[in-house]
C-alpha cells in the first residue's frame, strides 16, 4: 500500500485563492497611504480639470459631463497599478519559495492581488463617483445602461489589474514595477478622457482613436450620457478581451518561470 502524506494533496484552487484573497484585502487595509492616494488624487484631477480648465475648454458649464468618464478610468487606472507593485514585493521577497513548499497552488497569490485591487478600485470608484455628482455631473443613464457601465468598468478594471500583474511578474524589483506601470498610466491622457480627439495634432489622432483607453471612455460616456456609444461598445470589449486574454497567458508563463510549476 502507497503511504500517501496528507499535506501531499494540494488544496483546491478555490480554497487557496481564497486564502490570499483574504490576505491581499488585509495588506490593503494597512496600506492606508496607497488607498487614499488612488482615491484623492483622481478627485484632485477631477477637480482641478473642472473648475481650472472646464471654463476654458468648455465655457457652457458642461465639462463636467464630459471628464468624469475619463476620470472613472484614471481612477482604475492608479488602483490597479499598485497590484504590479504587491506581486513584484512577493516575487523577490523569498515568500514564494516558501509557498512552493506547502500543499497550495502558489499562482493563487497572484489571483489573490487581482481580485483584492479589484474590490479596492470599485470601493474608489464609487467614492470619486460620488464626489463627480457633488461637483455637477448629472448622468442621464437608465437602469439598463447603468449595468452595461458598471460592467464595462469592471471589465477594464480587471483586464489591466491583471496587466499590471503581469507587469510585476516580470520585473526585477517592486520599484521597476513601479515604473514601468506609470508609463501606462499616461495612456488615458492621449486619449478622449480629456478632449475630444478631434482638437489633437493631425498626427497624435491617429493613434488617440485607435488605442484601447478611447472606445472604453466613449463606452461608459456615452451610456452614462446619452452620447453616442453603438460604435465604440464591441471595440471596447474586443480591446480588453484581448488585453485580458493576453495579460492571464503572460502571467502563467512568467509565474512558472519565476515561480514553480504549480
């Protein structure tokens, strides 16, 4: 008879994911500074695009209709690049390798970052949404678009929170991870977040129409007021399916590398 050890039977990968799940959300509760400075600095954005230079591009008073879509996204945006940071903490601080010796599905730490700055950037998307209302924005959404909004909002979320885990798998260092996640963070800039693309230099249109942040804002503008959407909504979910697909295939490959097999 084969003497089997109980510890030799690796626990399921929804247990263990939610182990570390669980542990992310607590990290993520210590780590005060990180989660106000995703929440606060969006706002300072919001606010600042608003009342300094709404006048300017838009002196009817509308402006704040048209940025906070694009305020929404630079929100997820900073949220999800702290999880490059996290993953790249736990790939060089020895604590995987100690993983690898227990009955667990190490990968499962990596899903653990994902889903916890998943819960985390919805918690900020919510509160900078609430500031957008107090601020004067008035979205003309019914019941129906406020789903597809939503959803489309936790879809990029999700898409470039495993972006940037990927990101984190791949770096030599928690600060490489931070730096190579910020130069995507100006992706949103080039893009109709802030200005309709149709006022930037003939040569930057081409690639501010073309890249994925812009049908993502249109998306969620146009469902949230009533702007015209139906040729931007399959881009956007094409855009981050790809994203998405490409982003999970990275991170197995690099966390077997990096990380073991398992």
């Amino acid at each position: 008879m084969n003497d089997v050890h109980p510890l030799d039977k690796t626990a399921s990968f929804g247990a263990t994911s939610a182990v570390f799940i669980g542990r992310s959300i607590r990290h993520s509760l210590r780590n005060v500074e990180s989660l106000l400075m995703a929440i606060m600095l969006p706002i300072m954005l919001m606010l600042l695009f608003t009342y300094v230079f709404g006048g300017a591009i838009d002196p009817g008073g509308d402006y704040v209709n048209y940025v906070v879509p694009g305020i929404i996204l630079l929100c997820a945006g900073f949220g999800s690049s702290s999880t490059a940071v996290d993953v790249a903490t736990d790939m060089t601080n020895g604590i995987i390798d100690r993983f690898r010796t227990m009955p667990i599905r190490s990968m499962s730490v990596v899903t653990g970052h994902v889903a916890a700055s998943l819960l985390r950037n919805l918690l900020a998307t919510c509160i900078v949404f609430g500031v957008a209302l107090l601020v004067g924005f008035r979205p003309a959404a019914t019941a129906t678009e406020w789903l597809g909004a939503f959803a489309v909002i936790v879809l990029f979320i999700l898409t470039f929170t495993w972006l940037f885990a990927a990101i984190g798998l791949v770096t030599g260092s928690p600060s490489a991870a931070s730096g190579y996640g910020f130069i995507l963070l100006f992706v949103p800039y080039l893009s109709s977040a802030f200005v309709p693309t149709s006022t930037m230099p003939h040569w930057l249109q081409g690639f501010a129409n073309h890249q994925p942040i812009t049908p993502v804002i249109e998306t969620i503008r146009g469902l949230l007021t009533g702007a015209p959407a139906a040729d931007y909504v399959w881009w956007a979910i094409g855009w981050c399916a790809a994203i998405l697909a490409i982003a999970l295939l990275w991170c197995n490959l690099a966390f077997r590398r990096k990380g073991g097999r398992r």
